[in-house]
C-alpha cells in the first residue's frame, strides 16, 4: 500500500513554482498585450482542475516569485521547479505524478491555445514542460 505523506510549505511552494512557472513560461514565449486576459483565464481554470494533493500545493500559501527580465532566466527557475516537483511527489505522493503532470501541461497547452493558436515559441515552451516533468532515464 502507498501512503502519501504531507508536503511542506517549501515543498508545495515548489510544485506551484513549476506550475505557475509553466503558464508563465508558455504566455511569455509568445507576448502579447491582447492575450494575456485570454490566457490567465485559461491557465486559472486549468489550474483548478487539480484535485488531491496537487490541489492542496497550487491552492495554499505564497505564490511564487519568478523572473520576468528574460525567457532564459523563466527557464532556469521553472524547469528545475518542474523536476524536482516530479521527484517530490514520486516520494511522497506518487499516486499524484500523473495528475500534476496532466495539470501543468493541460494548463500550458490551455495558455498556447488561448490567443490566435500555437506560436512555434509556445509549442518549444510546451516541449521543454513536457521534458522537464519526464521520468528521468
């Protein structure tokens, strides 16, 4: 039987930097003043499909700070955000990988979507989401 253990605030603060990180890095990819109501609306109801402990992560405490001089400096904070939140919950909560990675990419793609289609930019932000919440080989 798998028992799920209680995240810390640090913990959960991770998993929100990676998810909220994620829509931030997909709407950063390809600015645009128009889209960015269409695509926080997007993101906040993907955002709010979470349930269990997932849920609990991206609900509680702080939202997190993430860089906005440059999409290189996004990444550097969200990516290894969106690693180590796989490993966190494989540890603790590994019934939840699946669902966080389902979440944050639903929510990504939602944001893509959500104004005049997939930039070729979005899409490579998607890909980099998407590689970065893979198990590791």
């Amino acid at each position: 039987m798998i028992m799920e253990q209680r995240l810390t605030d640090e913990e959960r603060l991770i998993l929100k930097t990676g998810a909220f990180g994620a829509v931030f890095l997909v709407s950063n990819a390809d600015p645009g003043v128009l889209g960015v109501i269409r695509e926080s609306v997007a993101a906040s109801s993907a955002l709010a499909n979470a349930s269990g402990t997932v849920k609990e992560a991206l609900a509680t405490g702080p939202l997190p700070r993430l860089p906005r001089d440059s999409q290189l400096e996004i990444e550097s904070v969200v990516l290894p955000a969106l690693r180590q939140a796989v490993r966190i919950l494989r540890d603790k909560s590994p019934q939840d990988v699946a669902a966080y990675r389902s979440v944050v990419l639903g929510a990504a793609d939602r944001v893509a979507r959500a104004h005049a289609g997939v930039a070729p930019a979005e899409a490579a932000a998607i890909d980099q989401i998407r590689n970065a919440l893979a198990d590791p080989a």
